[in-house]
C-alpha cells in the first residue's frame, strides 16, 4: 500500500496505549512543570481503537510539536447516562465529540465551551460553512469531493461516466457532484435510488449507464448486505467501485480513499493550537492527509493490473493545487 505522508505509530503496545489513554498519563505532563496543559471533555459512543488511534495522534501532536500537555477526560454516551451533567459541570477548555450522533447530542446542551467535532459527515462540514455556529469546529474523517473526481480524473479512463446514488430529495447535493465533474471535464450521472428496497433497481441502472461508482459516503448504502450485493454486482458488470474505507476494498471496491485517525487527531491539534493562539483559517475541515488503497485482484480483473498508487496520488494532489488556485 502506498500513501501520502504519514506519521508512524510509535512502538507503544495497546495495552500500554489504552492504560495511557485512561490515566491522562500524568506523567508525561509531571515531567513539564511549566508545560500549559489543556483539558478536554471527549464524548463519544463508546471505546474504540479508532477513537485511541485518534487521541494518541492528538496527545502526541500536542506534546511534541506543539510543548502543550493533555488532560482529557473520556465520556461515552451510550453507557453514561449522566454525560450531559458532567459536560455542564465541566471546567475542561473544550468538548471533544467523536462521531455524529455525539455532535447533536452536545449541541441540544448549548455549552458554553468551544466544541470540537470529530469523525463527524462531511454533508455536516457543508451545512456548517453554509450556517456558522459560534465556538463551533469541525474535522471530518471523510474525504472532500474534490479529491474523489481528481482521483477519477488520474484514472484517465476515456469517456467513462461516473454514477453516484441519491435520493430523491437530495437536489443540493446532486448540484455539488455536477459542478465538480464539470470542472474536471468527467462524463456523469446521478441516479436517484430508494435504498430501503431491494438493490436490484441501483444495480440496473449502474451497469446500463456507468463504467465507475462513486462511493464517497455511506449517506445511500452504510456497510450491510444491500450494500456487499451492490459492489459483487459492480463486478460482475465490470463496473470499477471506489469506495470510502479498507472495508470496501475486501467487499468488491477497486480503489478506496481515507484518512487514519491517527492524522485526524494530529489535525485536531493542530487547531487547538489556532483557536489558542486565535489563528484560526478554517473553521470547518476536511482531511489534510488521505491514504489511497488497492484491491490489486480486482483491478487486475478489470484491466488495471499496471496501476501505481504513488503516481495515482501524486496526480490528485496536483489537481488539487490547481483547483484551489483557480478559486482564489
């Protein structure tokens, strides 16, 4: 697997990750006295290894790049009925959320402390720039549209149409995929589907129009069996898939696009840094970092046994550049 630049994990067992997490390691800041320590509130579902991941990529940010330390305090939502009277009680600096179920339940608690969204859509990244709340920020885990079409773009497949699945009241969402595959000069076709029934209409209208799926989001098909018949079906018409997440690559995906959590959480503090230093640029943020990922059997299946990933990223990230200079 190739990928744009990334931080390794260090050495650390998860045992020892996990034990870290819990404790706030004290001693990492007892070793910095005069170390400024910032405190969090992170609320999420419950434990994960992707939300350890994600804090570790945080704490170390922070202490190594940045000299702060880090107390944070682990709530979880879905085993603690008493989260909302901790948040409010709380004198941490600010509310960490993890995932977007734990976004809207802090925000019905109107806090009064900056929050800072993790893991959260980026449909939710799109309606926060188009309606601002105050002491309000975001970093989704999801990659931006841009970068799907110029990976399309990069595949430099001749007259391919590319298909996206929505529903029908999803008009402003359409919009955006058509501006961008105008941009990049991308034959395309949005097919409207009702993904409660069975998947044959979407399959139907995928091999009747289409040489590639988009699927960017899990908004349409999330992981389940509607969406695994879906991508053995894409194959089988020899439609190439490129998907959101590893899992899709093992389901029937040619190419998938991400970001660890690791990253997000050396993004995040980044911006706590901003917001601690009132130098914040953007508000609302999609990855800095992706990770572009191969299924090499199916891509040799459907006759791209040659592909490179690194010039595949290379590509995008080039395109990319171009786009937002033509938008300044």
């Amino acid at each position: 697997m190739e990928k744009s630049p990334l931080k390794p994990l260090p050495w650390l067992s998860t045992a020892a990750l996990i034990f870290c997490l819990l404790l706030q390691c004290p001693s990492a800041v007892a070793e910095h006295p005069s170390r400024k320590v910032i405190s969090v509130d992170v609320l999420g579902p419950y434990s994960s290894s992707q939300e350890q991941e994600l804090l570790f990529g945080l704490r170390q940010a922070m202490e190594q790049k940045y000299d702060l330390g880090l107390k944070q305090n682990l709530l979880f939502w879905q085993k603690q009925h008493n989260w909302a009277s901790y948040i409010n009680n709380s004198e941490a600096d600010y509310i960490i959320t993890v995932g977007q179920e734990a976004l809207e339940l802090v925000l019905q608690e109107r806090p009064s402390r900056p929050v800072i969204a993790l893991m959260n859509t980026a449909d939710s990244i799109e309606l926060l720039r188009q309606n601002p709340h105050d002491n309000l920020y975001a970093i989704t885990h999801e990659q931006p549209l841009l970068r799907y079409f110029a990976l399309i773009k990069s595949l430099n497949i001749y007259q391919a149409q590319t298909a996206t699945f929505f529903r029908q009241n999803d008009s402003h969402m359409k919009s955006r995929y058509q501006q961008m595959a105008r941009f990049f000069n991308l034959p395309y076709k949005s097919l409207m589907v009702e993904p409660k029934l069975k998947t044959l209409d979407a399959i139907n209208q995928l091999k009747s129009c289409c040489r590639i799926m988009l699927h960017d989001t899990d908004r349409i098909y999330p992981p389940g069996r509607s969406r695994k018949s879906l991508l053995y079906n894409s194959y089988r018409h020899r439609v190439v898939v490129i998907g959101n997440s590893p899992s899709m690559l093992q389901e029937g995906a040619m190419l998938a696009l991400f970001s660890k959590p690791y990253t997000i959480g050396e993004q995040t503090a980044d911006l706590i840094y901003q917001i601690e230093n009132g130098q914040v640029k953007e508000r609302y943020q999609y990855p800095n970092t992706f990770v572009l990922d191969a299924n090499r059997r199916i891509a040799g299946l459907l006759g791209f046994s040659e592909l490179t990933l690194g010039e595949l990223i290379g590509q995008i990230e080039m395109l990319e550049n171009v786009y937002y200079e033509m938008e300044q």
